[in-house]
C-alpha cells in the first residue's frame, strides 16, 4: 500500500461498499515443482505485478455492493425454473456456450440432444428460431423422466396457459391481451395434444394441502419441456422425437442452419442410445402407441454423426458448440485403466471410469481441483488429440472444465468451412 500511496492526492476515504474507483492488483507467481498436478509453493515474490483501474465490468451480483446488478442469465438460474430433468445444463455454462456460438435474433440454430431444453432455453433468449431433436419421446412429454424444481414456477405456467387459451373474454377481464407469441405456442401445444388448462393460482391454493398441489400440478400437465418456455413468455421451439443416428432433416444446399448448440449424453449420468433391437424382429402392432427399442451408442459413433450432421446442415461460417468428455488421466500420462481396474491393454469408456466393476481406487494424482493451474493442463495444444474432427469443420478453440474424480469436459467451437460449389 505505500508503493501505491502516490496514486492518490490527498486523503480520500475508502468506501468498500459503494465505491466511484476501484483498483486492481493482479500478482503473477511462480511454482517449482516437478509434480504433474500439484505445483508445490509459490516463491516468496511475484514475477510481475499489474495494477490498475477498473473501467468496466460484468452484471452480476455482489455482495459487497448496494448497487450491484443481476446478471440477465440469473433470470434463468436452475432453483427458479419450472422443470428440470436428471441431466440439465448448468444455466451459466448454458449461456456461455451460446455467447460462443454468437446466436442473434432471427437466426435458425439446433439442439439435436435437446432434453428438457435448457440449452434452447438460452438461445431463445436471443431471440433466435429453434428447432430440437430428443430421441425420448417421454422427456418431451413430461413422462415421469423430467420433475418439478419449483412447483410455484409450474403452477404459473399453467395458469399463463389457461388465461391464453380460454379466449379473449379471460383476457378482457385481467385487461391484457395475450402477447402473439404465447398465443402461437400455447396453440402449437394444443395440436401436439399437450394440456393447456388452467389451475387455480398458486396462493389460492392451500398451503397444506398437498395432495390439492399435486392434483393441480398433474392437470397442468407441468413436466413437458415446453412449460419453462411458458413461465418464461418465449416462444417454443419445434421439437422432434427423431434419432441422431438417423437425421430426419432434408439437408437442402448450402445448409439451414447458422449453429448448432448441444451437450450429448456420454454415458455418466445418461447414456446415450439410438433406435435398434439386438435379437428378433417385433411385429409392430400398433404405430401410434409404439416405441422403439433402443441400443447403446459408441461415444465415437455419436460424435462423428453429430460432426456429418454439423457438415451438412451448417451455413458457411456457421458454428458448432458441443461438450466432449474428457479423462484427465489421458493428459497426464496415468494407465486408469491399471491403476483403477488392474488392466493393462483395455481403455475404459466414460461409464466405466465413473463406475469401475472393481470398484474405486483413487489414484492421488487424479484429486484435481476444479480450479487448477496445472500447465499439463491448460495447455490447449494437447486437447486437439481428444477433439473429434471433420475435414469441413474448423477448430476455433477448445476450452477445459474440471470435474471430479479426474474427469473433465472440453467446450469446443467448431466453424463450418467455405463449401466448393465448383
């Protein structure tokens, strides 16, 4: 603080709860170390320190601050939404995986492993045109896979659907006319042969009557993934129970699509399936009830279709943003596969990393902490090896998360080449 002290001018009062100037001092250290994840103590001073004054920053909430401004995504925070299901995307990943796919409004972009939507969710809020593809058809009804967060949420939503959809003499009476969007949505629901009724509002209802809330939660029909687009007044994007392995899309020339956005399932929390039966031939009975049997999906097969998928239906210049699982052992140059299983020559998948058939022996090198600095990595040169590729598709960067148990997940953007018409 006395090297700094001529920065001032005379005796300024230090206010840390609503100051007009804030400094910056950024110290850069140095670690010795020869160990691959832990980087031992820092030497007594720094190599370089920067100082300097903040001119801007990002919405968010602070603590210290009276005036501190939320952040647009905290809107979307999961604890406020209506619906989640077992693998939704954490809200602000969600955002920034959409920020690196630049969505704007009117475009048209994709999810084909879109789940109970939450990365939709986040595109839509810039106002592009959706389209989702989920090969469960019981996730895009509500069937007992997606569950109510917040009941109150639910309710809301259901009451937004029966104010909309009983007609203009509702509307007349709360003075509001239904927006356009809501009135297209709550329609494309009705023929799709989702409930739209409304419920008693969520105070009216008895607080301890909890078997009134669930009645009122079942009518509402609250578990499909359309009801976070209703709590939220966005306009729903159009789903398709459809399989990645075998796109139903007509791939017209130059491409539709200006990005696609997905996380696909990698076999951890949800495995990931396509349609087929191993074993006989079933005679189909009855189309409109049947649903088809469905087998396992290779992390390598699902990826280069995801990638053929990107290469046809992309735009020129149109971006790719999707999640790769990743073992950090591979980039530390540790055997998982000998020191958690006793094997030598087999490679486990992500299923069996995270559950091993011999049960877990921790490996110390492998307690990670999220917020390493380990130059092994962070080094983005060595991601390129675990990055699937397409020879129409450019690599723009590859970013790392570190999860537990030495798991990671690589945030990739992709770009769609120039196509060769000639």
């Amino acid at each position: 603080m006395e090297e700094i002290r001529p920065l001032f001018d005379g005796d300024e009062v230090v206010d840390l709860k609503s100051p007009e100037t804030m400094l910056w001092v950024l110290e850069e250290h140095r670690h010795e170390s020869d160990e691959k994840t832990h980087l031992g103590p820092r030497k007594s001073r720094p190599q370089r320190v920067i100082i300097g004054r903040q001119v801007a920053g990002g919405r968010s909430v602070d603590k210290k601050l009276k005036g501190g401004e939320k952040c647009y995504f905290h809107r979307y925070d999961l604890s406020k939404r209506a619906v989640l299901g077992p693998t939704t995307l954490e809200n602000e990943l969600a955002f920034i995986m959409v920020n690196c796919a630049r969505v704007e409004s009117g475009q048209y972009g994709m999810d084909p492993f879109c789940g109970t939507g939450g990365l939709l969710l986040a595109m839509t809020h810039f106002g592009a045109k959706l389209f989702g593809g989920e090969i469960d058809i019981r996730v895009v009804r509500g069937w007992r896979i997606a569950y109510t967060k917040n009941k109150a949420a639910v309710l809301e939503a259901a009451e937004k659907r029966g104010l909309q959809s009983t007609g203009s003499s509702t509307a007349k009476a709360c003075k509001q006319e239904p927006p356009d969007t809501n009135s297209y949505h709550l329609n494309y629901l009705l023929n799709i042969g989702l409930p739209v009724q409304g419920v008693k509002k969520a105070k009216q209802l008895n607080p301890n009557a909890r078997a009134e809330k669930d009645h009122a939660l079942a009518n509402a029909g609250g578990c499909n993934i359309f009801t976070n687009f209703v709590q939220y007044d966005l306009p729903s994007p159009e789903v398709v129970v459809c399989d990645n392995a075998m796109p139903c899309w007509r791939q017209p020339a130059g491409g539709w699509l200006d990005f696609i956005v997905t996380d696909p399932p990698y076999g951890v929390r949800a495995g990931a399936k396509k349609q087929g039966r191993e074993g006989k031939e079933v005679v189909v009975k009855d189309v409109n009830s049947y649903i088809p049997s469905k087998v396992s999906y290779g992390e390598d097969e699902l990826s280069q279709d995801l990638l053929n998928f990107a290469a046809e239906s992309l735009r020129d210049g149109g971006r790719l943003v999707f999640l790769v699982p990743v073992d950090l052992a591979d980039f530390l140059g540790i055997d998982r596969a000998a020191v958690e299983q006793g094997t030598e020559n087999s490679r486990p998948n992500m299923h069996d990393i995270c559950h091993p058939k011999a049960g877990r022996k921790k490996d110390p090198r492998l307690c990670i902490s999220e917020t390493t600095r380990d130059p092994l990595l962070l080094d983005e040169m060595r991601y390129v090896d675990f990055i699937p590729q397409h020879t129409d598709l450019k690599l723009l960067g590859a970013s790392l998360q570190v999860l537990s148990g030495g798991l990671g997940r690589l945030l990739v953007v992709m770009q769609r080449r120039p196509r060769d018409f000639a």
